[in-house]
C-alpha cells in the first residue's frame, strides 16, 4: 500500500487525484489530521485515517501495511516541524515500508536565510540517517506564491517588494503528477532527485509584466528597502515572525538559491510544465 500523508491540503489531495490514475484505490491509503475533509477519497475506496506528525502514537495506525510513504512536508517552519517530520520518518520505517519518499525544494540548505530551506535540509539528513531507501523530491518554487505576491497589484497598480531575484516558480500539479509516477515507478529515483522545476526562471519585474499583459492594465514593479517593506507588513497586522520568513525568501532569491531550470520535470511526466502564465492568468480571472 502506498501511503500519502497530508491528503486534503493541496499538493497531497493532486498527488492522491494523479495517483488514482495509475493504480487500483485499495493500494492507497491517506494520513490526514482531520478524517472528515477526506470523506469523498473514502467513497472512492482509498483508505483514510487520522495521522499528525505532532502526535507520533497516530501514526504507527495510519501508516500501517505501507510499502510505500510519501510524507508531505508541513506547512511550518522551525524544530517542532522537523521533529513532526523525524517522527513520520522513523513510524514509516518502524511500518515495514521499502521506500521513504519526501517532499523537499530545490533550495533545500542549513544555510539559507529562507527559512523553510534548512528544515528541508534537517528533513534529507534524517531520510539519510534512518537507512530506508528513500527519495528527496526537489520540488521547484510553488507557482501559487507568485500568485501570493502579485496581491491585489492588479487593482493598485502596483507590486511593492523588496528587491528579488528569478525564481523558477512550477505549478502544483506538475509536481503532484511527478509525485505519482515517481511513487508508481517505485526506485526510479534514489536519494534527491534533480530539481523539478518549470521551464523558466522569473522575477518579479517579469510577473508585473505578465499581470500587465493579462489585466489589460499596467502593473508597475516598485523595489522598496527591506526595511520598509517589513515595517509595512507588521503595520498591517503581519507578525513579525511572518515579515522575518518573507525577507528572507527575498534575500535568498537574490543570491539565486531558486534560479536553477531543469529539464527533469519535463522528461519525467513527458510534457512541459505549466507556464507561470497560465497560473496568473487563471488568478487574475478568478479575483474578477
């Protein structure tokens, strides 16, 4: 059985949808912390239990008969998130799975001032330390983000941000397809995969650009300094922990950490990735 932990939030329920396409539901099975948002995956015949990394006891439960772990990384940053993720590792091993698979980014490092990115990294090294056979899954920058920072510049007129750098930003479903093929070719990877990136690497003068062009309207890129962009935020009700997180993605970006382009999401799901375009476009006609 393959396991999919994190099932009704957005990449696990694509991963789950993709993966319903290649192998029979009763070989799947969904950790979710709460049952009930997976009701309609139940009715299709997948197996749903209650699983929370925070709760280490829940999961030796929802993982059981797994072959297969596909952990989802939380969506949280800091020791209580890697030690949730430590404790999915050790209850897939502990479960008799052959393969550990984890969704890591492609900027993954102890060093980065993005502070997802050294999570990311503990997270490998503990894949590595448990002695499973195990698969990192460098996922490229979430499209959805650039959706993110566009805000509501559509309307203003205006990005406001600190200055960036290019960024290959790649949609949620060409990752969740790549997910499901992996978890379906079992060992076609072992350890980190290449960056699974989309084909292009922008910035966000490029994404005003993009939003100018679809609205119909101009969008200018304005570059404040850190400083003021992150006293704006707090200003406006952000915490501070928050503003802290979202310089330092942009201070990561300019030094590149999410530049890179490759062409190994393209080979492996044999199409090209969803241009960022379609993903602003479909954005900016659903705000309308």
């Amino acid at each position: 059985m393959i396991i999919v932990t994190g099932a009704t939030g957005q990449l696990g329920r694509k991963t789950v949808e993709r993966l319903l396409d290649r192998i029979p539901a009763d070989r799947i099975g969904v950790s979710v912390r709460t049952p009930d948002k997976a009701q309609d995956l139940r009715e299709r015949g997948i197996r749903v239990r209650r699983g929370d990394f925070a709760e280490p006891a829940t999961l030796a439960h929802t993982f059981e008969g797994a072959e297969q772990v596909l952990i989802v990384s939380a969506d949280s940053t800091g020791e209580a998130t890697v030690a949730g993720h430590r404790a999915a590792i050790s209850a897939a091993v502990a479960a008799g799975a052959r393969r550990v698979l984890y969704t890591s980014h492609m900027g993954a490092s102890p060093t980065s001032p993005f502070a997802p990115m050294p999570d990311h990294a503990a997270t490998e090294q503990a894949l590595r330390e448990s002695g499973a056979a195990h698969t990192t899954l460098r996922n490229g920058f979430y499209a959805t983000s650039a959706v993110m920072m566009l805000g509501d510049a559509v309307r203003t007129g205006r990005l406001i941000a600190p200055q960036d750098g290019p960024v290959s930003w790649t949609a949620h479903a060409d990752l969740a397809e790549a997910a499901a093929l992996v978890l379906a070719d079992e060992g076609c990877f072992d350890g980190p995969t290449p960056a699974l990136t989309g084909a292009d690497s922008l910035d966000l003068a490029d994404i005003a650009a993009l939003a100018s062009d679809l609205a119909g309207r101009t969008v200018e890129r304005v570059v404040v300094p850190d400083e003021e962009y992150h006293a704006g935020l707090v200003a406006h009700g952000v915490p501070t922990a928050q503003a802290d997180l979202l310089l330092g993605l942009f201070e990561a970006s300019r030094q590149g950490e999410f530049a890179a382009v490759d062409p190994a999401l393209a080979s492996l799901t044999g199409r090209q990735p969803t241009p960022l375009r379609d993903v602003l476009k479909a954005a900016i006609a659903a705000a309308r």
